[in-house]
C-alpha cells in the first residue's frame, strides 16, 4: 500500500534507530509498499525526515523542508503556500505536477492539473505529522494515487496507550505569532480505542511588510480503532487561513539586488494593501478586488485508513477521502504587459499611448491627492484575482498474500485506485499604477491635450486599467488504476516487479469572453471603461486515455552494512487538464507523457557511518508543458502550451557522520544534466533543442552540523542551489546561492519527565539576496542588459524564538 503508518508500528525495528529527526538508510520506509522495509533493503532511493527535524526546518514554508531532499528543488520565495517543486531532469512549471502531494498515504487533491494551484494550498503539515518520507524509483511509485517522479507523504501520528502532547510559542520579526499544538493518547486502550489531535494558528505581517498580513488556522486529528489483526483511522482537516503570496517584481539589472525606491528605502515587496476595495464596473454589477485575502483557503476533508489480516498470509487494507474548498488567491502579475519594468513618467505617457510632447499630464496620490515628484519612478502591475474551488475524493483498496516457497518469500499485492476531482478556474484581472517604492501608493493620471484641452482620465483611484482578463474554466477528471506487485525476498536478494494500468477520463469547459464598455463616465480612458466578460458561449470538450507502467528492481546485501541496488520503469504522466485546448473544430490528441528511468547505486551503514549513491538517466516524451505567460492580445495571462522531450542523467548521494557523541555531520548532493530533445511550437523557442531545462539546477545539495547533548541542541546547515536559466532560451543564467540556518535550544527536563525546551532560530543568517527565479510571465521575452530585472529573492533573513513544551 502506498503509506501504511501502522506497518511501521508491527514491523521490527532496525537494529539500531537513529535519533528523532536524523535520516539514515536505517530507518523504516513505508510509503509505496505492502512491506515495510529498512532503506537500506529497499532497491530504491528514499528519505525520512523524523518529527524534531521537520519542526526546525519548516522557517517559511513546506519548501523549506522540501528542497532539503536530494533530487528535489523547492521554490519557496512566494512564502508560506504554492511552492514550487521540481524534480531532477523532469520539465515542469512546479505545483508539485511530479510529485504528489500525500498526508497517510492519501492524494490531497485526486488529480493535479485541473488548474494551476499546488495542493500546500488546501493542507498544511503541522506537529500531528510524525515523518516525512519521499520515494522515487521502482516498483514503490506504482501504488496509490502513483507517480514514477516521486511521492511526498507525511505520515501522522496516532494514539498510543500513554497520552503525549506538545505546545509550542513562536514569535518572531515583523509581528509574527505561531501558536501549535498537538497531542495523542488513549480514549479507552481496553477498547483499542484512541486519538491524535493537532493544529495551529498565527498571525504574521512579514516576512515581506506589505500591509496585507497573514492570518489563519487549521486543525486536524484522528481517531484510530485497533481490532484483532487489524486497525481502522478516521482523519479529519479544517483550514481557514489568510496568507500572503509574494509575487516577481523588478530588481536591479546589474547585480539582481533589492532596488532602492523613490523614498531611498529598499524595496522588498511591491505588492500593496492599498488596493484593498478597489473595484470597477461589470456587466453584472460592481466587481471589488479580493487582493486583501491573499492566498485564501476555507474547507477541509475526511479520510480512511484500514488494515485487516486474515490470517494464512492473506490481508486487505485500503484508504480513501472526500475533500471540498473554497479558495482565491490574489496574485501580482510582475508587471503590466505593457512595459513591465519602472518608467518614468514621460515613458509611461509614450508606452501608453500619450506622446509627452503633445500632452502634459499630472500625477497624483490616490490617497492625499498630493503631486508626484517629477523625478519619481513609477510602477504599473496586474492582478489576477483567481477564484478555485476544488472538490476532490480519491480511494484505494488492496488484496495482500503473503507465500513462502523454496526459501521465496513473496508479498503479492493486488490493488485499485479511483479518483474524482473538480475545480473551477475563474480569473478577473486589473492593473493599477503606483510609485516605484515598498509597498507602494497608488497613484492617479490625467493627460490633457496640449493643442485640444481634451483630458484623460488614465489612471482613478490608483486603477489604470479595469477589467483586462476574464476567465471561466472548469474541469474533472476520473482516474481508475488497477496495479499488482510481487515483492520477493531471497537469500540477501530483494526483488520488485509490478505493473499499473490507469484510466483517465477528463472534462473540460470554458467560456468565451469579450470587451464590454460599462463606465460612461467622461474624460474615461478606453482602459477604464472597458472590461473584458463572459460570453455566455462554453466549448466543452472531453478527453480519455489509457496508459501502462512496468517497473522492476533489485537488491543484493553485499554484506550486513552494504547494498547495492538497480531500478528500472516504464512509466507515464497523464496530461494535465488545464494543457487540454479546444476549438469549435474539437479538442487536441491528449495522449500520455511517456517517462523511461533506471538509477543504481550502493547504500551503506557501519557504525558512524552510513549512506549511499546513486546514478539515474531518464527520457520524457509527450510532454505537454504549461507556461502561464503574458497574453500579448489581451493584456491578461495566457496559458501556453508547448509539447517537448527531454533526456536527463545524473547522481545523487547522503552521508551521516556521527563525529563524537551527539555532534554529526549530514550532507547531500544531486547532480543533473539535463536537455530538451525536442520543443514544438519552435515559433516559441527557435533554438531550444538542445538547451537546459528552465528552472533546473545543475548542483543541489545540503549540508550542516547538528548537535544534541545534555539538553543542548543545535544546527548550523547550508543549503545550495546551483545555477538555473529563467527561460527555455537560456538567454539570462542565475547564479548559483546558498541560504544557511541556524537553529540552538535548550531543553530542561521537568516534573515527571515533561520537556521545556527554548528555541533560536535564524533563517537566511548572512541574508543572502539570490534570485530564486525570473519573472516566468515573460518567459522568453525577457532579455538582460536592461536597468531592472523582473524576479524574485529568497526570503529575507528572520530571527524567531520558540518556547515548547512536551509532555
């Protein structure tokens, strides 16, 4: 079975557990397989991240957890949600499109891709989650929801006979307050009966000040029944949370550092509370933004995990949950298709059509109605308001046998898996104009003809163009798998061998939108009293495809501390819905992306010492990939589509080192090179064949001290990205940047063995400024050489303490 927390708790141990936190490839790995195994006797590559760990690396978001994995990249400049994640040598735009996102072994959303939101929106880790692991290779991705680039589950913790719980504080810069909570234990143990419970709420004006703070909560928990030769869990989530998102906005061409604005202040967020009520005029009344919710989400799902032995090596177990949510998610665009960098404002009256020497102009604050000095730069940048409900129920059941044959021992399982996901995608978009400084005021614009005395009114309130984009899409998608899989012990062989044969039926629908003229109010500008609308006309469209995976590997134990392993597959990647495009002539081929990988490398443990490496090579074909662009007909974002191949090989390594008692040493690397074989349109991107992945480094690794002794602990580790191109064209390279963390506590043992421990923590400690990506709204268009770049940093450095307590 994909994730089977309670496989852990029955299978035996390894014979020597690392401390809470480390990751080894001792420790037990359960996702993706019927069999719980060691990582150092599973013929894959795999990583465990204890509970202790995941609290002190989580600063900002799940990326910071994430890009910690070998083999994973983790964007998480954006801040707390939508990170983008992508795996070594596979194309992608993020949201999680390779890796899936699981809590107990369940999809948190059935089928990705229906629109663009990446499932950290709808569910967050938090202290109920035990482990983490991440699986890639092999028979294991077969299973469940599945994915040959890889599965990303958190694994919760459930009751046990003793009651265990922890608080924690966390207070930081710019106004942060966390408060989390979790704790489980016995609603009655004579009965087989108990609960886990967790959550968390915090309120946070930064890291980024734009006056827009984050605000929220969720709660979780589950009840678990133990029975004889069995379990089952009930799970259950609920979010309301407000979060910030920071979008892309200009840097300094030169160096790509924080610009200075026109206060002389740095300027680390363009975006800004003031836009908070705008609202414009629309076929269907008054339209006012949700800019103030930021990244909103509302809802939460219930879940089912179970397990059941019949004795005779025969077993079932299975999962499944339905999930509904409410979202909008306000995100700044980067620019506003017209010149997309800071102008002065004899250049915005020439980009917007005002020939300065034929028209005087005065600009204003929309908030004082004060003059705008002549010097001061300015700043125009859309909106996309992006309204996403989502409803999503996925389960899985498996037939499990167990046989013992001449020294075989066979675990056969036999499995299904469906899902049913819904979203809607629904877009309104504005641009508005502000000074070029933090969060910035907004700013108003009337030209007058110099030879006529005519004015225009170009910018009100700070809005400069009402209405540019208008988008209602809509999608479901069904997905019926069958698998079967036969892990085999012999001797000291481990070997793999499954299939997976899935079905996916999608619809789609979306509605046609044109320019509707709704304000009369005179002296308007053609921008203002123009929006663009529905329609009333949908073109829907439907879509289904069958596709199979083989996957085969092996194990041998050279000796009781080393391993080596190979892993081969043939797998796929079904298209994602939102690449699907219809014409009244009908809807395109939608056919599956064909992925083929094999990796093989060596684990080892001895003592002090454990770890292991590997080498993969890999081909994608077919791969519709999507790049939300700026629309050049309509001003809005556009969803491109090019169809591309990629070949991609590489290593990936981890060491742990235990120097002396309580101080050790962990580190890893990837190494990827990776190209596009073939990019169609080529009209996109006339040279690209041949180029690297956008996005991709080229070097990830992590490294740090830990140390943990006598109630002192602490870290010091580095984490380094290599270099990455911001477009398929390779035209501009970032550099490669390294964000260290340092992280000391003291814990005091109290009444009754109870923990207080007091914490330090410092992200980004020598506040480092890379860019983490450029503006991927332009894409190809942008070029270096210019006097701003559009991008975005890693998060600024932030000192936060914490006080928690155990029990």
């Amino acid at each position: 079975m994909t994730a089977n927390a309670a496989a852990a708790q029955a299978a035996p141990p390894p014979s020597a557990p690392p401390p809470p936190g480390e990751t080894t490839v001792e420790t037990l790995i359960v996702t993706g397989t019927s069999a719980a195994r060691t990582a150092l006797t599973t013929p894959m590559q795999a990583t465990s991240i204890g509970s202790d760990r995941l609290e002190r690396l989580q600063a900002n978001s799940a990326a910071d957890i994430l890009t910690t994995i070998p083999m994973l990249k983790a964007e998480g400049g954006g801040g707390e949600v939508a990170a983008n994640v992508f795996v070594a040598g596979l194309p992608s735009g993020g949201q999680y499109q390779f890796t899936p996102l699981e809590f107990n072994g369940i999809p948190v959303i059935g089928s990705i891709g229906l629109n663009s939101s990446a499932p950290d929106v709808y569910y967050r880790s938090d202290l109920g989650v035990e482990r983490l692991e991440f699986v890639h290779g092999g028979v294991s991705n077969l299973f469940g929801g599945g994915s040959v680039g890889g599965l990303i589950n958190y694994i919760d913790r459930t009751g046990t006979a003793e009651t265990h719980g922890q608080a924690k504080l966390e207070l930081g810069e710019l106004g942060r307050i966390r408060t989390d909570f979790a704790a489980n234990g016995p609603l009655n143990a004579d009965a087989g009966l108990y609960y886990a419970f967790s959550g968390f709420y915090r309120y946070d004006e930064g890291p980024l000040k734009s006056g827009m703070p984050t605000d929220g909560y969720q709660v979780r928990g589950n009840i678990k029944k133990e029975f004889d030769g069995g379990y089952v869990t009930i799970f259950g989530q609920y979010i309301d949370d407000k979060v910030q998102f920071f979008a892309d906005y200009p840097l300094t061409g030169d160096t790509h550092k924080r610009p200075t604005g026109n206060d002389g202040k740095t300027i680390y967020t363009t975006m800004t509370s003031a836009l908070e009520g705008i609202s414009y005029l629309t076929p269907d009344g008054v339209y006012r933004t949700k800019v103030g919710d930021g990244a909103a989400s509302k809802g939460g799902q219930v879940g089912i995990e179970f397990k059941k032995d019949f004795g005779d090596g025969w077993g079932v177990n299975g999962r499944g949950n339905v999930g509904s949510y409410k979202t909008s998610f306000a995100l700044f665009a980067g620019g506003d298709n017209v010149q997309n960098l800071p102008t002065t404002q004899a250049g915005f009256l020439q980009a917007y059509g005002y020939n300065p020497a034929a028209n005087t102009a005065v600009f204003t604050y929309a908030n004082s109605g004060q003059p705008v000095p002549a010097g001061n730069l300015l700043w125009a940048d859309r909106v996309i308001d992006r309204i996403r409900p989502l409803n999503t129920a996925s389960g899985e059941l498996n037939l499990t046998k167990e046989i013992q044959a001449g020294g075989w021992d066979h675990h056969l399982t036999l499995g299904a898996f469906a899902a049913r996901t819904e979203a809607s995608d629904i877009n309104y978009g504005y641009a508005f104009l502000g000074d070029f400084a933090n969060a910035p005021q907004l700013i108003n614009a009337t030209v007058t003809n110099t030879a006529t005395g005519v004015q225009t009114i170009v910018s009100r309130n700070g809005l400069l163009r009402a209405g540019l984009q208008y988008t209602n899409n809509w999608a479901e998608a069904k997905r019926y798998a069958v698998y079967g899989a036969d892990q085999v012990s012999v001797g000291k062989w481990e070997l793999d061998v499954g299939g997976r044969v899935e079905t996916l039926d999608g619809r789609v629908r979306r509605e046609g939108s044109r320019a509707f003229v709704t304000d009369t109010t005179p002296g308007l500008s053609p921008l203002l009293s123009t929006v663009q609308w529905g329609n009333g006309q949908f073109l829907d469209g439907s879509v289904s495809t069958t596709a199979w995976a083989l996957a085969a590997s092996a194990l041998y134990r050279v000796s009781d501390n080393l391993s080596v392993f190979v892993n081969a597959s043939r797998g796929y990647f079904m298209p994602q819905l939102n690449t699907v495009q219809i014409s009244a002539a009908g809807v395109q081929t939608y056919r599956p992306e064909i992925i083929k990988q094999v990796e093989g490398g060596f684990k080892y443990a001895s003592g002090p010492i454990s770890g292991s490496m590997s080498a993969f090579y890999s081909t994608l074909t077919d791969r519709q990939n999507v790049q939300l662009l700026n629309n050049p007909a309509g001003g809005g974002l556009l969803e491109l589509v090019n169809q591309v191949a990629t070949r991609s090989y590489g290593v990936e390594g981890d060491v742990r080192l235990r120097i002396v008692e309580g101080l050790t040493f962990e580190g890893n690397v990837t190494y990827e090179h990776d190209r596009y074989t073939r990019y169609t349109p080529i009209a996109a991107c006339t040279n690209c064949v041949g180029n690297t992945l956008v996005r991709q480094p080229d070097w990830m690794a992590n490294a740090g001290f830990y140390y943990n002794k006598d109630g002192i602990d602490a870290a010091l580790f580095d984490t380094y990205t290599g270099r990455t191109f911001t477009s398929d064209l390779n035209n501009i390279e970032l550099p490669a940047f390294h964000v260290v963390r340092l992280d000391l506590g003291y814990t005091l043992t109290v009444r009754g063995g109870d923990k207080l421990r007091a914490g330090l923590s410092v992200y980004n400690l020598f506040d480092s400024q890379a860019v983490t990506e450029g503006s991927p709204r332009l894409g190809t268009l942008q070029n270096a050489g210019q006097a701003f770049f559009v991008g975005r940093t890693v998060l600024p450095r932030r000192v936060t303490v914490q006080l928690s307590y155990k029990f």
